[in-house]
C-alpha cells in the first residue's frame, strides 16, 4: 500500500503536512505554521512521513534530547488510511531505525489506547489542564 517513507524537512508540500499536524495539534493555522518552521529550523527535531502514490498520508515528529532518549511531538495518519497500522508502523520503523533507546509521548484520553497497543508503559499525568487528564507514555526499545 505504502511508498515511501520521508524526510519532510525538504518536502515540497507545505500544505499537506500542515493540515496533517492540525489533525494532532488542535491549534489555529499561525501554532501550526511556527511548529512546522521549528521542524524545519532546529538539528534535535526531525519531521518523517510516509506517502502512498506520491501523496502524504501520515507523519511523525521527533525531538532528539540526548542520542538514546527522543520524544514524540506529534503523529496523524490521514483519515482515510486510519485503522491501517500506518501510525505504529511509522513508530515502529523510526524506532530501528534510529536506534534510539526511549521514547517518550503525551497524550489524551482518545490517544492512549493506541499507545498501549503499541506497548508504550503509561501513566497518568491527572489532570493536567481543567477537565483534561494527560498521560506519559514511554515505548523502552529492545536492544
């Protein structure tokens, strides 16, 4: 089904990978475009994607912290690809392929499920801003 597996700090498309961080953001276009410069911008964050007959359908963003530990910053599969495995796939693959040792993620309620899925440990943060409890989750590579 799948293509290609990407670096989107040199993608051509700024609007696809704009409208796909809205899907995980929740932030006016302005947040959205800032977040996408600082991709761009600073050497720790790293923005991959994947593509299915040239078009983006999913991304991860990663910010290095140290060269075993990272955090996932956001990930979105296109709506139409969801259910697919594309989101734990891209994790899965960055994951080996980076060779990291932790990584770590916040999330929401709607999101932790497939955290868990994927077998990151979590635990609740409480709640974090009114009547919105977040979770750490840390996905422990396999050496």
């Amino acid at each position: 089904m799948m293509s290609e597996w990407m670096d989107l700090k040199t993608y051509h498309d700024h609007v696809a990978i704009m409208r796909l961080l809205s899907d995980c953001m929740y932030a006016d276009e302005e947040a959205i475009l800032r977040e996408l410069v600082e991709y761009q911008r600073m050497e720790s964050r790293q923005l991959y994607g994947k593509s299915d007959a040239g078009e983006l359908i999913g991304l991860i963003g990663i910010e290095h912290h140290s060269e075993c530990v990272a955090e996932l910053r956001h990930i979105a599969v296109r709506s139409d690809y969801r259910r697919y495995g594309i989101g734990r796939d891209m994790l899965m693959n960055y994951i080996k392929d980076s060779k990291i040792q932790i990584l770590k993620a916040e999330t929401d309620q709607d999101a932790v499920h497939f955290y868990e899925k994927v077998g990151f440990d979590i635990v609740s943060l409480g709640e974090k801003y009114p009547g919105i409890e977040r979770f750490q989750c840390v996905f422990y590579a396999k050496q």
